[in-house]
C-alpha cells in the first residue's frame, strides 16, 4: 500500500495490532506465580506413584513369567499397585495445574504411606533404608499439603463463619 493512500493514523493501528498478536493474552492466574513448594509436592507425589505402578508392573510380570507361590496373588497384587500408582500420579497432574480437588488424593496417598513405612522400618535388611526414605517423603509431603500457602495457591477456602455465631 502507497504510504499516501494510508488513512490517517494506520502506522499506529497497524503498531498496536502488530504488538497485540505477538503478546500473550493473560491467563485467569498469570497474576498469581505457582509457588515451588507446590511443583515439588508435585514431584513427590509423582515419585510415589510412579514407585507404585513399576513395583505393580514387577509384580504383574513375576507372576505371568516367573514362578510365583500364587498366580492369582501375583497377579491381583500387581494390577493393584498399578491402580493405587495412578492415585498419587492424577494427583500430582492436578497438583500442578493448581486443582483443589488434587489436595485430597494427595492427602490420602501419604496418610496410607505411613504406616506402610512404619513397616517397612520394623523389618529387617534393606527395608529399613526404604523405610526411612518413605517415611521422609510422606512427612514432608504432608507439610507441603497442610502449608496455608499451599492450600491458598489452590484455591481452596477456610470453613465458612456464619455472621453472628
């Protein structure tokens, strides 16, 4: 187009469109920076339940190729580390797209790896070490979890005050 048949002020129309297209429109919580505390609860609940789905997937492959004491067990055994695997893994999705609903399964998955930990620190040999890790991830996931700043960066609200109670 000839500069002189250019109406007048489209140099800064044009400007502004051109600014416009390459800026990124604002996400609903651009404002708001995901906090670190929240990628690394993330990333434990992840650990757990990636540990979970591979020691079901051993399972599941002693008891189609090896020679397990009971097929069944072996077999029900593994599909439910598998299952219980995935728990911590959705968990850790929604944790780090900050969905409230993520903090309960979160929750749970450390509140059963606990005693699975006391266990494992009551037995004997090369457990005792596991337990220790085990028990060091789901205490410090559970001071993730319950940190208020953790529950605010999910948006998830106190209980409700009734005005006048």
């Amino acid at each position: 187009m000839h500069p002189a048949s250019r109406p007048a002020g489209g140099d800064a129309n044009l400007k502004d469109v051109s600014t416009q297209q390459n800026t990124p429109s604002p996400s609903p919580s651009a404002g708001s920076r995901k906090p670190g505390r929240i990628a690394a609860l993330a990333a434990l609940n992840a650990l757990e339940g990636a540990a979970l789905a591979i020691g079901g997937i051993y399972m599941l492959a002693v008891g189609l190729f090896g020679r397990p004491d009971s097929l069944q067990q072996a077999e029900m055994g593994g599909l439910t580390l598998v299952a219980l695997g995935l728990i911590p893994l959705f968990a850790a999705r929604g944790l780090l797209r900050r969905r409230s609903w993520s903090r309960g399964p979160a929750l749970i998955t450390q509140l059963m790896a606990l005693p699975v930990a006391w266990t494992l620190l009551r037995a004997q040999g090369a457990l005792i070490p596991a337990g220790i890790v085990l028990a060091a991830v789901a205490v410090t996931a559970l001071v993730l979890l319950l940190n208020p700043a953790t529950t605010q960066a999910l948006g998830i609200r106190g209980p409700r005050t009734t005005p006048g109670a």
